[in-house]
C-alpha cells in the first residue's frame, strides 16, 4: 500500500513504481503486489479444501470434512449438545496444537467456496486416490451455523451423488430445517430423528433389541443410508 498518489511512488516490496491500482477505499496499491494479492485470493478460493482421509474407525474409503471446529461449535454454543464433556473433537483440539488452527481453515474455506465447487473439489481428489473414496462424512468436529450451512452441504451431496460418492454426518442441530435436503445427503440427529437418529446412552441403559452402533464404520453403513433407524451409542 503506498501513501501518495502524486509522482513517482515508492514499494518497500518493488521499489519505485509507475503504475498504481485506485480500490474503492481510496488507497493507491502498488500494481504488483495488487496482482499478487488478486493471485492469492484465486488460489485460495478454487484450492486446497482441506479433508483427512478416514481413520480406524471410520475407514479409507471416506472423506472428512468440517464445517467448523469443536471449540466453536454453535450446538455446544446454543445447548443443543447433549454430552458436550464427551466430546472427542474437542479432546483433539486440546491435545494438538495444530489441530485447530487447522479446522479454523477449514471454516475459512467452506465459507469462500460454493457447495459446487467443494464437492468438484472432492471428486477431483478422490479420482486422484490410490484408494475408492465412496463416501464423504461432514462435521466430524463442529455442527452447523446455520440454515445456510445446510443448504450448501444439500448442493454438495448433489454433486457428489453425479459421480457415486454419498455425503453423511451428525448435527445436533434441531432447530434447522434438512427436509429438503437432496436425497444424496443423510443427516442423522443427535437425540433427534432426521434420516436416522443417534442417541448416546451409558451401557446399562441400552435395551434389548435395540441397534447399537458398532463404533465401527468400515463394517457398518447404518448411518450412511436413510433408514429412519434409531442408533444407540454406548458410553461408560
């Protein structure tokens, strides 16, 4: 950013300069960095949505991306969390130093890019994998912020649906509408019935009959398909 329009302007960064860039907010920039900064703003918005690749429990043929992190998860924020002490997103946030840094990208980059084009950015990475990606999970830490959130993730699961990759997650957010959520998008409620319901209860309280969650999803597709199926998760 230079101080003066008049004359022959100096950039700490490229030296004396002819040619200077007006902005709405009444700032001449130095041509150059101008463009770099334009440069950078592109590469920020078409690349780089950040995903891990699955887990022990989740498995290498998913996806995981978040909207925002477990220390800013708004149903922990507004009360809807039902067991916010035992929350395993937080723990890892607490444990490792870049870990939420990390998913603070990841709120950045959600909110700068299309539900069309994350999802195409998906497809690009999971045609580009060694391993068959067949399913992308949302907020693995976080929730939604809002009715907005929603409605982009529906346009992601449509896209991802084109080429054969299913979207599901978890929100504990009952007071948002999902009922015109593409088809390809499963959303299961936390307490709360949606596509599914997944409930956490301690172990003496899960009754006979009732589906437990295996705590493994590579041998499990239960919360991945719209069952309208009742899930209990034991804790101790």
């Amino acid at each position: 950013m230079l101080g003066s329009k008049v004359g022959k302007a100096y950039c700490k960064k490229h030296g004396f300069i002819d040619k200077l860039v007006d902005t709405n907010d009444e700032v001449a920039y130095c041509y150059k960095c101008y463009v770099e900064a334009e440069r950078k703003k592109k590469r920020d918005r078409v690349l780089f949505v950040r995903t891990s690749q699955g887990n022990k429990t989740i498995g290498d043929d998913t996806y995981i991306i978040n909207i925002c992190s477990a220390t800013d998860c708004p149903s922990k924020k507004l009360g809807f969390c039902k067991i916010p002490k035992e929350c395993y997103a937080m723990k890892a946030e607490r444990l490792y130093p870049t870990c939420l840094p990390y998913r603070r990208r990841q709120t950045k980059i959600w909110d700068m890019n299309s539900g069309e084009e994350i999802a195409l950015q998906l497809v690009a990475r999971a045609r580009s994998s060694n391993k068959e990606i067949k399913f992308v999970r949302f907020s693995e830490a976080g929730d939604f912020r809002d009715q907005s959130d929603v409605d982009k993730m529906s346009e992601v699961g449509r896209v991802l649906g084109r080429f054969g990759i299913g979207l599901y997650g978890y929100t504990a957010r009952e007071d948002l509408d999902f009922s015109k959520c593409d088809k390809n998008m499963v959303v299961n409620g936390s307490g709360f019935m949606i596509h599914n319901a997944f409930t956490a209860v301690k172990k003496e309280e899960v009754e006979q009959g009732e589906w437990v969650c295996k705590q493994d999803c590579r041998v499990c597709d239960k919360c991945k398909e719209r069952n309208g199926l009742w899930v209990r998760d034991s804790i101790k």
